[in-house]
C-alpha cells in the first residue's frame, strides 16, 4: 500500500514486487486487489467531498494505467 501512494512509486513499482516476492500468479491477484481497493477507496472520499459544501478540493477525472509485459 506504501508503493501505491508513494508519489516517487505509484503502481509502477508494485506489480513487478508482488510478483517476485508471491509469484507471478498470487502477486498478480495481490497486485489487482490492491488497484481495486484503492479506486474504491479513491470513489468514496471523492463521494464524501461532493456532498461536502465546504470542501475546498476539485476532484478531476482521473484514469489509472499499467503497463503490461
């Protein structure tokens, strides 16, 4: 999870380390886990700020890629 909100990291770095540290098979399904849970996690506060009128922040559209190979 660490490797995710490093902004130095992102996603870049955590597949290629799930995947040597479980396998290629388990640290594929640890690595879609953790891109699944953190676009919901990233889908609720941007839930909480709409309904908030005091909020200050602008949430853009964002799109999350990887690379594959």
């Amino acid at each position: 999870m660490a490797s995710a909100l490093d902004p130095r990291e992102k996603f870049e770095y955590m597949e290629d380390a799930l995947r040597t540290i479980y396998g290629d098979e388990k640290g594929k399904h640890l690595f879609d886990s953790v891109k699944i849970f953190m676009s919901e996690l990233f889908e609720e506060y941007k839930k909480k700020l709409q309904h908030d009128p005091n909020s200050s922040l602008i949430i853009q559209p964002t799109s999350v890629s990887t690379s594959e190979g």
